[in-house]
C-alpha cells in the first residue's frame, strides 16, 4: 500500500512539475526539484499542452465577443506569451543569436548562454510572433464558417509532443561543460517517449472528438502528429549538425517553430 501511494505521490509531483516549469499557471505547491522529477515530468508535457490550448480557446472565444479579430488576435498572443512566461521565446532567441552567428560550435554555444540578445535574436522571435500573430487572426476571420479556435489544442500538443522526442533521441550538446537545465533532462529513453506518446495521442483525440473536425478525427490527429515529428526532426537535426547536440534553448526554439507550422495545418485543414 505504501509502494502504491508513493508511486501515485512521485507521479503527481511530476505533473505539477511539468506546469512549474512550462507555464506561469499558479500551482503554489513545493517540490524537491531533482534529475528524476525532470524526467519524469515530461511524461505530462502533452497534458500541460491540452490545458494551454484550451485556455486560448476560451480566451480567444471571449476576446471575438467583445472586440474585433485583429485586436483579438494581438490579445490573444499576448495571452499565450503570459502563459508560458515567454520561457520557448527566449529558447528562440538565444538559439537563433548562436546559429545564425555562423561562429564554431564552442561560440555558438557560449553565445547561446550569454543573457543579452544580439540581432539575430531579436530578429528571429519578431518574424516567428507577426507569423503567429497573421495565423491567428487568419483563424479568428474563419470562425464564421468554422469552430477553427477549436483545433488549437492540437498545436500546443504536438510542439511539446515533440521537445521530449528531441530530448529523448538527441545527444545534449553541453554534456561536457557541466550542462545547463536542459541537461537535467538527460536519461530520458524510449519508454518514456511511449508513454507520452500516448498521452499527446489522448489528449488530441479529446480534442478532436469535440470540434468540427471529429468525423475526420484519426486522420486530423494523425496529420499534426506526422508533420511535428517530420517537421522537427529536420529542424533538430539542423541545429544538432551545428551544436553537436541540442540544448535547452533548441528545446523551446523547437516549440516555437512547431507551434507556427501546425497552426499553418490548421488553415490548411480549414482550407480543404
């Protein structure tokens, strides 16, 4: 009995972990933060995706209620930073200041822990927010034909769906510096990657079973599934090639990049 109940404690302490770390929900409840509880945490990313998306689905349906789509777009990214504190933002930026510096990989990697923001940055989160920002406002035009807010869940899933395939079969690329945060996450194998797989699989077919897209739910789940896992894998690989490895700021640029091309999928989806 005691076995079970520390089970169930050890479980419980990771998904609210999972929150702490990814978002600025308020969980006012401590925890002894360790290697084990990281990695045992992102079993739940996908969960901490569901409850995003559709806390922007309220939000977003609320905001077309009282004001017009393009403030309510601007508002509703506004929304979606403050959630996640900015925290893959800053990922973005960091990754893109190292990457596009062209540098060697030890300066790449040393630019990348610097806290000030060059250019490239600055420039790389700017064009990745006004795509967001014109996807959004696409989505917000087409809820007169469609309950397109609906399928945003979807998106939120899939791009941290992905961050734990990344961790999981990616070297960490600062292994022998000591490592970063992102280097707590390291043992995460292919049982866990299963497992969350299952619950990104779940929560998206919740997801699906409740907006316009549901008699075509299986193929929609597969379609966002597929092209997080294509799409990111070329992406990780890229950056892997330059880093030999990922790091924790590739981890959110990872996000970021896969939360702009799966709305993409939204419109596309719409589209046909």
């Amino acid at each position: 009995m005691r076995a079970a109940v520390a089970v169930i404690q050890a479980w419980g302490a990771a998904l609210i972990a999972a929150f702490q770390f990814l978002t600025r929900l308020p969980m006012p409840i401590a925890l002894h933060y360790d290697d084990a509880l990281f990695r045992r945490s992102v079993v739940f990313y996908p969960v901490v995706g569901l409850v995003l998306g559709w806390l922007l689905v309220g939000a977003g349906k609320l905001l077309m209620l009282v004001v017009p789509a393009l403030p309510a777009a601007s508002l509703l990214l506004s929304v979606w930073i403050a959630l996640t504190g900015a925290l893959h933002l800053d990922g973005l930026m960091d990754t893109a200041d190292g990457i596009l510096s062209h540098r060697s990989r030890e300066r790449m990697l040393e630019i990348m822990k610097d806290s000030r923001v060059g250019a490239m940055g600055v420039i790389a989160c700017v064009v990745v927010l006004l795509l967001k920002w014109s996807l959004l406002l696409e989505l917000m035009t087409k809820l007169l034909d469609a309950d397109a807010l609906l399928l945003l869940p979807l998106v939120t899933i899939w791009s941290r769906w992905f961050m734990v395939a990344a961790i999981s079969r990616w070297p960490y690329a600062r292994a022998e510096q000591g490592g970063g945060m992102g280097g707590m996450f390291r043992g995460v194998g292919w049982k866990v990657l299963l497992l969350q797989t299952v619950v990104a699989i779940a929560a998206s077919w919740l997801t699906v079973s409740v907006s316009s897209a549901a008699e075509y739910g299986l193929a929609t789940v597969t379609i966002f599934g597929m092209v997080a896992l294509v799409a990111g894998w070329l992406i990780a690989r890229y950056i892997s090639g330059k880093l030999g490895g990922l790091t924790g700021d590739t981890y959110g640029a990872l996000n970021e990049l896969l939360e702009t091309l799966l709305l993409l999928v939204i419109l596309w989806l719409l589209s046909r």
